[in-house]
C-alpha cells in the first residue's frame, strides 16, 4: 500500500514539463525546514543545492518499486483520498486539539473518536505532546491524518466489494526517470530546475495489479463505517497479517505515528523503518 493518489500523479504527469510540487507528496523530496532543521535522508542533508540529487534518489527507488511489482505481478495499491474527500481533521485552536469542519466531507463524529481511540494513545505511548508535534511539524497546526486514512484502506483489499471501492490500472511502460521537472515553490529559499522526477504511464486494466482507491460517496461510507469498527473494538480479523512500514514520522505532519498504531492493530506484526532523520 502507498500512502499517494495515484489519480491526482496521472493528472499531474500528462504535462511535457510537470510541476513536482503537484505530486503527491510521498513522490517528492521535503523542500521546507522541519522544526527549523534539514531532513537527513540517507546520509545527506536536503538544501536547495542536494534537492535534486535526493529527489533523484526518490524517483530511483519508487521506480524500482513499482517496476519490481509489476514484474511480479503483486498487487499494490495506491490508498490516499484527495484533500477535498478525507473526513478527518484535527488542528490546534487557542490552546485545544479538537476536531474542525475544514470542509463537507469532514465527520465530526468519526474524528472524535480516531482522536480519542488512535492519536492521543499513540501519542501517549511515544511521550509526545501532541499539541507540541502539531505546532512544530504542521504548517498550520492541524491535519488530515492522510496516514491513518491510508492504513485503513487495508480493511477495503479483501472486502467482497473490492470491485466498488478499487480501479484496476497496468503499468504500460516501463518506469524511467525524467530531468525536465518545475518545481512552483522555493526549496529552502531557492528556486531549482531540471527536477527529476518519476515517469511512469499506468493504463486502466480490469484485470492488472495496480489500484486506486474510487472517491464516490458509498466508498467513503464504506471506509467510514470500518474506522468506527475499529474505535468501537469491533473488529474481528487482522486484515495486513504481517505488516512493514516505511515512515517519515513528524517529518511534515504528525499522522504517521497513530497510523503506526493502527497499523498494530490491524495486523498480526508489524515493523516499523525510519526513512529520514535530522
């Protein structure tokens, strides 16, 4: 499972000259301080000057990954709502972490109770302040726990209505990297160019192993109604078995650590591998 939108890739891929911005953001190197300091990945610190050379390095390695499942045939599975479908938001307001209606697609009562059930615990567990984390690790001192959301697609895969909630895509071609990218924002102060970023064409195939998670109001019941199974203790089977994570725990956003719990909950093991540092 990758935490992207495979939707929101292809729209943004069939520009000559793509803004890597616009790419989901687990398919671009971080290009902004987080708590006032460089990410480390792998052993390099990111500025302005090695942005490329990390950016490289990502595009190598998502390109290796998805040529790798396509040649093995594992299904892999592309589980990120966009913005404007994610019914959970939490922020920090004068001095309180609460649930917030950013937009009509939020549910107030689902976020209570992921707050409650997910994200104080896991935070607790880790002895981390969470109203702390979001002012340091957010722009704006909330978030869409996009990671949490992601985890939980896990109890879609093997749903009988697995047709209703996935799209069915091929990979066409081979994944290649391409040096011609735009990036619309600074990276640490500065402009680049000839971003390197990820080509890869996926073709919509009933019968493949690549899939997208479908937007339409009865796959968000749908996914709605197995979150509050979860924070009701109502679930019965342990739909990852056994589970890997790479994370970037509050590398830009605080949702990686109750996804981590919820990954636990929801699999018979799992692991958890650091993919960056400071």
């Amino acid at each position: 499972m990758i935490c992207a939108s495979l939707n929101t890739y292809n729209n943004i891929i069939k520009n000559g000259s793509p803004d890597v911005y616009k790419f989901p953001t687990n398919f671009r190197a971080p290009h902004e301080t987080t708590n006032n300091q460089h990410p480390i990945m792998a052993t390099k610190s990111i500025d302005s000057t090695t942005f490329n050379e990390i950016q490289e390095n990502v595009s190598n390695s998502l390109s290796e990954l998805l040529n790798w499942c396509n040649e093995h045939s594992i299904p892999t599975y592309f589980a990120a709502l966009p913005r404007s479908h994610r019914p959970l938001y939490i922020r920090l307001h004068n001095g309180d972490v609460s649930p917030y209606q950013y937009h009509e697609n939020v549910d107030i009562n689902l976020t209570e109770d992921i707050l409650n059930t997910l994200v104080y615990p896991s935070f607790q567990i880790k002895n981390i302040s969470l109203k702390k984390a979001l002012q340091q690790h957010t722009r704006h001192h909330a978030t869409y726990l996009a990671d949490v959301i992601t985890v939980a697609c896990s109890m879609l895969i093997d749903d009988s209505d697995h047709k209703m909630c996935w799209d069915s895509y091929s990979l066409c071609n081979h994944a290649t990297i391409k040096h011609n990218g735009v990036f619309s924002r600074s990276v640490f102060g500065n402009n680049v160019v000839n971003v390197p970023y990820i080509h890869a064409n996926f073709c919509v195939n009933a019968n493949k192993h690549f899939y997208s998670l479908r937007t339409t109001p009865e796959v968000l019941r749908k996914l709605k109604k197995k979150l509050f199974t979860v924070t009701n203790n109502r679930l019965n089977y342990s739909p990852l078995g056994r589970c890997t994570i790479w994370t970037d725990t509050l590398l830009n956003d605080v949702d990686d650590i109750p996804a981590n719990l919820l990954a636990g909950i929801l699999s018979d093991s799992y692991i958890t591998i650091m993919n960056y540092n400071y």
